[in-house]
C-alpha cells in the first residue's frame, strides 16, 4: 500500500495530474533485454495507470516548506531560457557525440544561456550553494538511463537505484544535497521513482543489516509490490529531487530522439 513519504510539489504546471502514474511495484530484470543490466537489476512493472484521488493527495503536497530531503518538485524554466537553448539546434544532434559541441559552436550564445541559468538557478537556492554537474544524455527507447562502465568498455545498466554522491547511511541519507535537471530535449523524458526516503525503508528493517549498498536490491526483493511514480518531465521542464535518499532512474521509453539534460548539484530549497 502506498504509503506518505516524499511529496511532489508542481510549481505552476497545468494539469499535472496527467503527468503522473503509477503502477504496481518492481521485479527483477529479465534474462533476455535489449540491453544489458547489472545482474541485481530491478525495473517498473509495465502496469501503469493514473493515481486515484486518494493517491493523489499521499503522492502530491502543496506546500513549498517541506525540507528538500523529503520533496521532489516540478516546473518550466522561464521562457527566455527556453528561447536560447532552442537557438543551439540540439535536435539536428545525429549522435551523442554530437551533443556537446553544439554547446561550444556559440561561446556568445553559451554566455547567455548561463547567465540566464544562474539567475534561475539563485531564484531556487536561499543560500546560493550550487554547481552545474554535466550535460547528462542519452539514447531513446530505454526502459532506464543510468548505466555504468565495467573495465571502461562495457556497459550495464543499473535499474532503479540510489546515487552515492558523498558517503552516508540509509539514516544519513537525508543530509546530502539535491539537484535539478533540466529536459532540453524536444520529447518528453520520465522519472521513475518510490515515493519513500532511505530512513523510511530503513526503519522498515527494524534494527537488521541494512547499507547503502543493499537497501535497493533488498526493499526490491522484499516488497516487490511497493509502487513505483512515474512523472513525466516534458520539454523544457525540471524536476528537483534529493537523488541520494530515494531510489529512483530516468526513462526515455517511447522515444525517438536523444535525451538531453543540463543538470546542477547543490541546495535547490525554493521550489
């Protein structure tokens, strides 16, 4: 049953309510995929429908207040934002290689957008702490987006997972920052994630061995019909999430075109 943990906050979209689903829990990935996972992998199940009202109120907050350690947020960037990352073209991208020096064939243009982001970008730090991270890509149709390098040659995708950016506990989790990446692709892109904090599942394990390198696979394992959120970040779009303390992965399924994202690490506490 879902339960009240980390809340969504829709800073100013329309019918958000269409953009969100959910489904009914995880398994492990199967032995024959498209592409190759780790092999303690776990996914969405394909069963996704819209939430019920009495999800809706458990999934969604209206309150900007809630700490960003339990919250996750959704927006548009301001329209003059949009207008100049337009202007560098990334859909004539024909590769992934293609990506980053479309963002270095206009140094004039690149100044402007960063400008422009870090004047957003202050607008949702109270206390101005935050750096960007990277340009994230990737290729379309993928059930997830995060993969990692094994010997720097192969890849394996990792399924739902938490990200590590410092060292901590399943009950520190909550102290790490958080980030916002922005879709600057032209198609929508998705955001798989269980509505619960580390400590929240922690706390489920009542005192037994539980780490920051097992808690997935073992809450995946143990409660295999915990839903899972997914939201649709449509172009031009930004979520907000604490990514260290709640299990979650990106989705381009359905897609055509590259996904790309410009993403920033810091202390996003305005939603």
């Amino acid at each position: 049953m879902l339960k009240k943990g980390l809340q969504l906050y829709n800073n100013g979209i329309d019918n958000i309510e269409q953009q969100i689903l959910i489904n009914t829990g995880t398994e492990p990935v199967k032995d024959i995929t498209e592409v190759e996972y780790l092999s303690n992998a776990f996914l969405p199940k394909n069963s996704w429908r819209q939430l019920t009202d009495k999800e809706y109120r458990i999934v969604m907050t209206d309150t900007s207040g809630t700490p960003f350690s339990k919250s996750v947020s959704v927006g548009k960037i301001p329209e003059k934002i949009t207008h100049l990352i337009k202007q560098l073209k990334l859909s004539e991208c024909e590769s992934l290689f293609d990506v980053d020096p479309k963002f270095k064939e206009n140094e004039e243009l690149i100044t402007q957008i960063n400008e422009e982001l870090d004047t957003f970008l202050k607008e949702k730090s109270s206390v101005q702490d935050f750096k960007f991270h990277r340009i994230a890509k990737a290729q379309p149709n993928r059930e997830t987006t995060t993969f990692h390098l094994i010997n720097r040659e192969h890849v394996r995708y990792t399924g739902l997972h938490i990200d590590e950016s410092r060292r901590f506990t399943p009950y520190t989790a909550y102290k790490s920052n958080n980030r916002i990446s922005i879709n600057v692709s032209e198609e929508s892109r998705y955001l798989y994630y269980i509505n619960l904090t580390l400590r929240q599942i922690y706390h489920l394990y009542k005192g037994k061995k539980v780490t920051t390198e097992n808690i997935v696979e073992n809450f995946m394992r143990d409660f295999p019909d915990y839903p899972v959120i997914r939201l649709e970040v449509k172009p031009y779009e930004y979520y907000i999430a604490p990514t260290d303390n709640f299990i979650h992965d990106g989705s381009t399924l359905g897609n055509k075109g590259f996904d790309i994202t410009i993403v920033y690490v810091g202390i996003f506490d305005n939603y």
